[in-house]
C-alpha cells in the first residue's frame, strides 16, 4: 500500500471552517469557538461539543451539536466507517503487542481488531496518514484497514489498554518463576527482590484495581477469575450471561487472588478448601458496593468469584423490579400481615436478595422492628439491625432465629431456609407472632410447600404459618436502541413457539412481536438490562386444606392455578406480548416442565 499523497492533522480552525462550509453552525458559533479560552491538547470535535451549538442540519430548532453528531459528520467526511469500542470484545494483548504505547498515541491510532489477514486500526485524525508508510512493518504481511473513534473512546482505552498490559507484563516478570508451581501461593508472594517487596506488588494491585473498576463500569453482577492450565481466565457475568474479559499468564491469576483473598481477610495459606468472605469497596460513581468472595479448588489451582452487591440495584422500587398491577397488589397485601411466612424462591441469581431488600425498605418505618440474619450479610442498611451467620463461632441461622426473638422483633428476615432446624425455627417464629420473609431454592412457588415437608415441617404446621410464596426469574429486556416489530400470522413459526410456550393454558396470539437485532448500546446481543419475572401464590383456605392433608405437588398446583395464581411461563408470555422480552428469552429462563 503506497503512502498517500498528503497527510493533514486536523485543529480547531479547520473543523469551524468545514462546519461553517457545510452550514451545519453559523458565524456566530464559529467566532464564539474560536475566541473562546480552550484546551489546545484537546481534540477539536470535543471542543466544539462543549458549546451545545445548535445544529443547522437538524430540523428540529432546539437539536444541539453532539459529539456523537460531529463523529459521524467527520467520518462521512474521511470516508470511513465509523466504530465504536467494546473493551469486552477487545483482545487486549495482542492490540498491544503490535506497537508501543509511545508511537500510538504520537500517531493518534490505536489497533482495535488484530486477525490472521487483517489489522483493524482506530485513529480520530482521519487525514493524517505520515504512519501508514510504518504500518506495513509492524503488521508484517497483513492487510490493514483504517477506522474512525470517537477521540473521547480513543484517548480513554488507549490508556487503559496498555495501563494494564505494562501492569501484567511488570507482574509477570516478577513472579516468572510461581508459573511452574501453580499451587505454592506462599512462595509467590516472597519471590523476586527481597529488598523492595512493595515494588513488586504494585502491578499486581494496579491489576486489581483495573479489574474492578471495569467490572463496576460494564454493569457485571459476577467476576469470575479462573485458572487453566496455561493460562487464567477472567469472566464477567452481564445481564445474566458470562463474557470473557481477559487471559493472563496463570501465576498472575494466582497473585491476583491472593491479593483478592488478602483485601478479604481470607486465608491466602489455604488453597484447598473453598472459603467465603467479602469485600467493600468504592464503585467509579463513588458509591459503596459490597463484594461477595468464594474461592473453590480446582484441578488448575484456585477458582474465585465475586458476585457484586450494586446499591444501585439492590434497593429498587417495585416497578422497576418488574412488579406492578394485579400482582403488586397481591404482595402487599401478603406483607401486610402481622405474622407468618412468607418465601420467595428460585435459582440463584434470580433476584431473590434484591426482593427482599426491597421490601423490607418499605416495610421498615419507624414503628416496626426489622431484625435480619444474613450469609453473608448483601448490603449494609441502617433501617434493619442485621446480624451474620458465623459457623466459627457456631452461630448458625437457627440459633440466629432463636436470638432474634428475644430481641421484640416485628418482622425476621431469614437469609435462607436449608435445612431442618432453620424450617423449624422459622415456623416457631411466625407461631409466635412475627412476620418471617425468607428465601428457598425452588423451581416454582407451588414447589417450595413439598420442599418444606422434605426438610422436616409437619405439613399442618405449613398450612399454619405460610402465608404464600412467590417464585422468580430474572429476564433480559430488549434493548430500545435497535428492537424490531415483526407481524405475526397464526401459521407462522413465531405461532408456533407461542403455542409451546403457554400449553396447556390459552392464551392470545399478539398481533406483533418485538425481536433482538443488535447495536452497539448492547453490545449486538439485542438485550440490555433486566427484569424480574413473578409467580406469587397466596394460600387460600382451600390450599391450607390441602397442604394439611400432604396432598401431591400436582394436586396442589392444579388448586392454585384454578385460584388464578398465574404461572410463570405465561408472565414470560404476558411480557413477550407487551414488547418487554422475546419467546427465546423467556424459554431459556423459565422451566417447561
């Protein structure tokens, strides 16, 4: 590829004067800009964009100057195709091996896409070409193909981008020597030079760090760190769905969850038994966010997860949890009772926690006592007087409930119900006179009762105290950048899969349904955030009956859906129908058995 003709690095003046030419603003924003104090590092489109100039090339009067605007206006210009970052499809040690960060940042490039043919560079000066006479070396027998970023994208990931490939490569090289003994992490931690320790930590603590803030900024629920044979792996869970983030040499992952299990007061000494702890730590908004730790032995070492308690996301209203109408109804009016139980079940990572966070939240005024017992403890809030499970000291969630009684409580929240004794000691505190909101892990509401005579409850005793059960599932939302209307006929496949969807109950085929297509909002996956998925069934005098009696699971489903109670599949198909979610989503979460 020869070298162009000519190469002009684009400033401020030359973009006011093209803007002015293409009369996308006027000559009073032009000499507004251009007298104007300004950064003279900054990149020109992001001057501009600070003004909030009106946009002559939009109709609409009150439409400012964007930089999204300008981004696309320049690329139009240069002739190129318009890209946008996503750090989690980036793989970010092969982008940096292929130029130092010096010479991408003095050419204004950085490679987003290195394949077997083909270099994908970003730059935000498209007319400035003095590098592509370079390239050709640097990618060794490749095609390259050039592309425009937001300055804004480039500057801020270039940084990051080789921040953490320098912290890994300077960790690397310190504890070269761990890589051939993947269990000794006590040897890890005292390799290298003896004299300045602290230096050779510091990559691994800048890693860290990297990984948390990016974790915090893509919105992951879990990090997962795991160890391979050659390499480790670092996961987030997003919306509900593992991405793989980064593979870094398998004695970095060592030292990283050593470090990891150090923040969390664990034994870094032992590596074969799992352990749990947590961790609190400071969100990029400068929120306080609870980690999770689990740590678990594997063939290759330690595995670690971290699931992450967003406040943001822990206390929420109940329309943005998903519950609203009928249903809400029927909730408030279960908590409003002055004793009993009441369950909410489902999997993990359904947003069990989060319901009954948020319910306590209202509950909780100043005339009522919240006691919780918690395993660990999710988030800290001053409303509930909140105690942790501790088996060290053999406090367990039974012996938990028998001291919260004696504390006057009005309502107990019972992390979890899992075996026996913690049944009978809910039940015992909803006999004497206190609401009991705990969780259990059940595929439907109608299950949990069953579930209850499994670990030991007398069913009369069941059919005392439970009040109802609420079942859950977490569902992707369809992204409202780029979801598409498509018509449904009664012969079409799309009627089809309705059809397996809600049988045997009868349920109306929508005119049209809302389908995934992908944009760079959410990632091309067509989902972006989630809601919950409800299943609540109050027990009625004629349940209680029959829960007495230890009827069978079948007998007692076919009572409540009679009752109304409205399952889960057709929830899922109430939210397909009102352009929430798609059928594919639904069926992956909700069971069809």
């Amino acid at each position: 590829m020869s070298v162009p003709e000519y190469s002009l690095m684009i400033d401020l003046r030359w973009c006011l004067d093209e803007l002015l030419a293409d009369r996308v603003i006027d000559q009073r924003g032009y000499n507004l800009v251009m007298t104007s104090r300004r950064d003279k590092a900054q990149h020109p489109l992001i001057t501009v964009s600070e003004f909030g100039l009106p946009n002559g090339h939009d109709k609409q009067d009150d439409t400012k100057l964007t930089l999204t605007w300008l981004n696309q206006w320049l690329a139009a210009k240069a002739n190129m195709s318009l890209a946008r970052i996503d750090p989690l499809k980036i793989d970010v040690p092969a982008v940096t091996q292929l130029m130092s960060f010096e010479y991408a940042r003095s050419q204004h490039i950085l490679p987003v896409e290195v394949g077997t043919d083909e270099v994908v560079i970003g730059t935000d000066q498209p007319f400035y070409k003095d590098w592509h006479g370079n390239i050709e070396k640097l990618i060794q027998n490749k095609r390259y193909r050039t592309v425009y970023i937001s300055p804004d994208q480039i500057n801020r990931y270039r940084q990051e981008f080789y921040q953490v490939t320098q912290a890994i490569a300077g960790a690397n090289s310190v504890h070269k020597r761990a890589a051939a003994d993947v269990t000794n992490v006590e040897a890890l931690l005292q390799l290298g030079d003896n004299a300045n320790p602290d230096a050779n930590d510091q990559h691994i603590v800048k890693v860290v760090d990297w990984l948390l803030l990016y974790a915090f900024e893509q919105r992951a629920s879990d990090i997962h760190l795991e160890p391979r044979r050659e390499t480790g792996k670092v996961r987030f869970r997003i919306d509900g769905v593992l991405h793989t983030v980064y593979e870094m040499p398998i004695a970095i992952l060592i030292a990283v969850t050593a470090r990891i299990k150090i923040l969390g007061r664990l034994n870094v000494a032992e590596k074969r038994k799992p352990q749990d702890g947590r961790l609190k730590t400071r969100t990029h908004k400068g929120l306080e966010t609870e980690l999770r730790l689990s740590t678990l032995p594997t063939a290759f070492g330690e595995k670690l997860v971290m699931r992450v308690f967003d406040p943001e996301v822990l206390v929420r209203s109940f329309a943005q949890l998903g519950l609203s109408g009928k249903q809400l109804e029927m909730w408030h009016e279960l908590t409003s009772h002055p004793n009993g139980i009441i369950l909410v079940t489902g999997p993990t990572g359904s947003g069990k926690t989060t319901t009954l966070y948020s319910t306590l939240k209202q509950l909780a005024t100043e005339q009522v006592n919240v006691c919780t017992i918690e395993d660990p403890i999710e988030m800290i809030e001053p409303a509930f007087n909140q105690m942790q499970v501790n088996p060290a000291i053999d406090l367990h969630f039974a012996d938990g409930i028998r001291s919260l009684m004696r504390q006057d409580p009005d309502i107990i929240m019972v992390g979890e119900i899992r075996d026996s004794e913690t049944a009978n000691m809910a039940v015992q505190a909803s006999l004497t006179g206190h609401l009991v909101l705990s969780t259990l892990h059940t595929n439907d509401a109608p299950s949990s009762l069953p579930r209850l005579h499994d670990l030991g409850v007398q069913p009369f005793l069941t059919s005392a105290t439970i009040l109802g059960v609420m079942a859950q599932r977490l569902l992707r939302t369809l992204c409202p950048h780029c979801k598409q209307a498509h018509a449904v006929s009664a012969d079409s496949e799309i009627a089809i899969q309705w059809q397996e969807l809600v049988q045997p109950w009868k349920a109306s085929l929508p005119k049209q349904i809302y389908m995934a297509k992908g944009c760079e909002h959410c990632r091309h996956t067509g989902y972006q955030g989630r809601i919950g998925l409800y299943e609540i069934m109050p027990l009625s005098n004629e349940l209680k009956k029959l829960v007495a009696a230890d009827s069978s699971l079948d007998t007692i489903k076919q009572q409540a859906y009679r009752e109304g109670v409205q399952p889960l599949r057709l929830s899922g198909a109430k939210r397909i129908s009102e352009g929430i979610t798609t059928i594919e989503e639904v069926m992956r979460v909700v069971p069809l058995g």
